[in-house]
C-alpha cells in the first residue's frame, strides 16, 4: 500500500545527543503514512516536536522557553483558523512530564524515549480530545520492534541506535532515569537496518547507545562490528559513547583487525583525579584509564582519542583539577566536550558537599578548554601532508567546494565535482585549521 501524499506539515528541533538525533529521525518515519512531511518554519506545522535533553540544566529551561515561542505561534494559528499540536519528546519528557504540562497547558502531548511508536495513536487520540496525554512508560523493546527497520535517510552517513539505557548510576547523570536500565535490541534487527540503510547508500553507521560498547548481544559489539563489516556498500563503522568499564578485549581486537572501525574513539574519562572520579561513580582510576587508552593504541597504532570532562564537580580542588590536565596531557586529545558541573535535581552529586563555586569554574574550564584546543589544532596540523581517505557527503558552502570527513572524523574541504558525493576519495591534506582540514584531490578524476 502506498503512503498517502503529504497533508499535514512536522516541524521537529533536536537537542542533546545523537541519539536524539536518530530518535527524531524515527519520529519522522513512523508520521510519515499519517502524511506528515517536514517543514523548516515552526510556524507552518500542523505538529511540532521539541526532542529534549535533560542533562544540562540550561537546555532544560531552554526547552521552556521555547514552548512559550511555540504557544504564541499555536494561539497565531489558532485565530487564522488552523491548528498546531505540540509534542514534548525526549529526556525532558521522561523527567518532568507532570511539570511540563503543569508549567505549559499549551503543550498536547508528553512522549518519553520509548513511546515513539505510539506517536500515531497518541495524536489521534489528542485530535478526538481524549484519551492518554502522557506517555513515558519504558518499554524499548516494543519500541524497536515496532519501529521496524525501514528508514529514509538523507544522507550518505547514518545514525543507528542498537543499545538504550544505563546501569552504571554515575552521581551526576540523569540517563539512568531518564532512558531507564541498559537495553540492547538483538542483533538480527540491528542488521537488518543496516542493510537497508546500505542498501539507500548509506556508507557509514555511527552505533548509538548510552553505553554503546555494554552492547548485550551476541559476541558484544565487536561481534557485531565484525558482522557490519561485511555488509556490501558499508565501508564505514563509528560508535559512541563508550564507557572505559566496558572497552573489552574483544573490542580491542577488533580495532586492529576490522579495517571498517574509524581509527576515532571517543572515550569519556570526565576527571583525572581518583577522588573526584570515586564521587562520580565511575568505576575506573586515572591510571586504569590510562593504561586502556595505551592498550587500544598498541592494537591500532593511529588511534586518535575523544573525550569528556566535566571541571567544578562537588569536592573538586585545585589539585584534583591539575590532575586532569596531567591525564589530558598524558592522552593527547584529538577532540573532545567539556563542561561545568551542573546540579541535576534527584541525582546524588546534587546533594553532595563541597559544591564550587560557578566562578572557580569558569576559571577552571577556561584553562582546560585552552589545552584541549591546542591539542586539537596540533592533531589536525600534523594531517597536513598525509593523503587520506575522505568520504564526501555532500557539496560545500562555496561553488564548486565539496565536505566530506576523514577516518578521524574531521571535517575535510576540497574542490571537486559533486558526482564525487558519497564517494570515498583519497585526499592530499594541504592544511588545517581547528575545526576542518583543506585538501586537493590525489586522483585525477572526470
């Protein structure tokens, strides 16, 4: 049967992590045979989905403001006789349902992270103005089976969640309340996506999952690596994030034997000190970290390294924090995400003593912000002179100018011809910068 013409207009606006990119991705594909086509302007939308982030406190209150914008556009469209649902979605959703319906009547539905699938029932249900308007129970599994594996990317690169939830209960993390205990979908599901996905030309898969690496099924994700790797057209296999606890030696392995796994691992430490890393919960020392990012270096000798880092945590002093620069030192970090220590409510380092003070933390984050960047610009500086193999994924912000990524991620700029789209191309890197390298094609090419 074929989906009905588009009817109606979606507007949806992602925030936080990648995984939510590939949650409003999914939200797109089940409206799709409701006959909801994406619109760019919020004020054109039949429906607009705010996918939410919990895990900064400033993005959760941005989310409230955002509503206050989208409600004057409902009560605008309203008065020109249309109609606009709004659709709170994500972890904000899962968090503070009651709350956001309590602060914003405007707001028609609440849809935790494994709801998705019902979005059809919830909005017909929503538009006969009755039945269940919150709807943030977990239940991943009947999420990914419901879900299914039929996709429409719009790309050459493609996000694929094989792995929710969390059970390491770090103090300052709200993930396992919010996407609930570790879940991973089975492996033949997984599969069957990513077949489809290269079967649309999709070259390369970024794995998602809370703790993507604690992946539970059959021979772990690097069993499953190993089995994407032979997939026809998927040359490209990335994953995030990962949790020290559970890089195993498997995984490793597979590192140095799948020439499909990009030589880029982001790793979170999130502190140097053992102090500070025993009151987050993290299960691992500065030293065993250390000794495991020296161990997935020995198996694939050009393994560049991410990180996260979070300065300013309860307890934190001067020494603890100079501990992390040493460890950021020892590393040598090829990118990375840092932040300050921001109190979750209902988490344990929220109540915890010893809070710093927000001025000590800008200190702090300022100095390790300025090594990460000097590190950064000194890893894309040594690319130059090295050719490297870039997938292009679409044309560049001038004429005749392709972006595309090198196997470590960063962003690459050449002049080419736009059939080189989805092609991946050796490349002359002729010079970086902090955030993108420039290059010229090594291949003559029509």
């Amino acid at each position: 049967m074929s989906e009905p013409a588009p009817t109606r207009r979606l507007y949806i606006k992602t925030h936080g992590c990648q995984m939510n990119v590939y949650d409003s991705e999914r939200m797109a594909d089940v409206l799709r045979p409701l006959g909801y086509a994406m619109t760019e302007r919020p004020q054109d939308a039949d429906l607009v989905v705010l996918n939410t982030c919990h895990i900064r406190e400033k993005a959760t209150e941005k989310v409230y403001s955002e509503l206050g914008y989208i409600k004057q556009m409902k009560l605008a469209r309203q008065a020109a006789g249309q109609s606009m649902t709004i659709a709170v979605a994500g972890c904000v959703a899962q968090a503070e349902g009651k709350e956001i319906m309590h602060r914003q009547p405007a707001v028609d539905l609440v849809i935790g992270p494994q709801a998705y699938h019902q979005l059809p029932e919830l909005i017909a249900r929503t538009h006969r103005a009755k039945g269940e308007r919150l709807s943030a129970d977990f239940a991943p599994q009947a999420k990914f089976d419901r879900l299914g594996s039929d996709r429409n990317p719009s790309g050459v690169t493609a996000f694929l969640t094989i792995q929710e939830g969390c059970d390491k209960f770090c103090t300052f993390c709200v993930v396992p309340y919010t996407r609930g205990a570790e879940f991973s979908r089975p492996m033949d599901a997984v599969l069957a996506e990513a077949r489809s996905l290269a079967g649309q030309g999709v070259r390369e898969v970024t794995l998602l999952g809370q703790n993507v690496n604690a992946y539970g099924g059959e021979g772990g994700l690097a069993g499953l690596a190993r089995k994407l790797a032979r997939i026809e057209g998927l040359d490209r296999i990335r994953y995030t994030t990962s949790h020290p606890a559970d890089m195993d030696e498997a995984l490793i392995e597979a590192h140095g034997e799948v020439e499909a796994l990009m030589p880029y691992l982001h790793l979170p430490v999130q502190a140097g000190s053992d102090k500070v890393l025993r009151a987050m919960n993290r299960a691992h020392t500065a030293e065993s970290y250390l000794r495991l990012v020296e161990k997935i270096r020995r198996a694939r000798p050009d393994m560049a390294m991410a990180g996260d880092f979070i300065v300013g945590f309860p307890g934190e002093r001067e020494q603890d924090f100079e501990a992390t620069l040493q460890l950021v030192a020892e590393v040598g970090y090829a990118g990375a995400f840092s932040f300050k220590y921001s109190r979750r409510p209902g988490t344990p380092a929220a109540a915890l003593p010893g809070q710093v003070a927000e001025e000590v933390k800008d200190e702090r984050l300022a100095r390790l912000n300025a090594l990460l960047d000097e590190q950064q610009s000194a890893f894309n500086a040594s690319q130059a002179g090295r050719t490297l193999p870039v997938l292009f994924e679409r044309a560049g912000r001038h004429p005749g100018q392709l972006s595309g990524r090198s196997p470590y991620l960063q962003a690459v700029h050449v002049s080419g011809p736009d059939h080189l789209i989805g092609q991946i191309v050796p490349v002359r890197i002729e010079s970086a910068a902090k955030m993108s390298l420039a290059g010229t094609l090594a291949l003559e090419v029509a």
